[in-house]
C-alpha cells in the first residue's frame, strides 16, 4: 500500500481501542470492513498458520476482495491495540473511485503483507 491509500482510509475510517485478547475477527463471518493497525500487536490465526502482525498492517481485506465474503482468519489482540476501522460501504467507494486501489490492497495480500 501506497501512503496516499493509508490518508485514504484515514479520511472514511474511525480509529478504535481493542482491549488484548479481544477477537476483531472470527473467521467464517460475512467481511464487513478492514482494519489498520496504527498502535500494538494481533496474532492472525489462519489455516495456514498463526503470524503476529504490527502497525501499518491491514487486516479484514480479504473478505472484501473474494467472492464470498467471508473471513478467512480469526484475529485476535495480542496486546492492547488502536485500530482504524473502515466499513465495506467506504471500502468498495474507495475502489470504485480508484480502481487500481483494490488491485494494489490485492498486492499487499499476494506479496504476505495483510492477511
């Protein structure tokens, strides 16, 4: 993700406190947004494996970018976190303003950077 994409997020997301061991995700739910993390730690619990993920990471994005909608991880505050929260309904104005936004939050999946 570009800079200019994470000020875009910040202009349609609200920032949010999770306590550690809260769960932001569970996985098989319908995708109803994505988070940013701007403050501590999740561990991103997949079938492929656990992995901890750290400021500047998004998570929640590949429910908005497949087919079914789903979530494919459950994630879960490591430590306490501060999160930018941006709803499905900004997330699909952001791509339809920029059709390459998608493609490069795409990127970030394919290269192991979001979850």
């Amino acid at each position: 993700m570009i800079p200019e994409d994470l000020r875009l997020l910040e202009t349609v997301g609200a920032e949010a406190e999770v306590a550690a061991g809260q769960v932001l995700i569970e996985r098989g739910q319908n995708g109803a947004g994505l988070y940013v993390i701007v403050e501590g730690t999740v561990a991103v619990e997949a079938p492929e494996g656990t992995r901890e993920l750290g400021p500047g990471a998004f998570i929640g994005e590949r429910a908005l970018l497949s087919l079914d909608g789903k979530r494919t991880a459950r994630v879960r505050a490591t430590t306490d976190v501060r999160v930018l929260a941006v709803g499905r309904t900004e997330f699909e104005r952001l791509c339809a303003g920029d059709p390459a936004f998608a493609r490069r939050i795409g990127g970030e999946l394919e290269s192991g950077h979001a979850s």
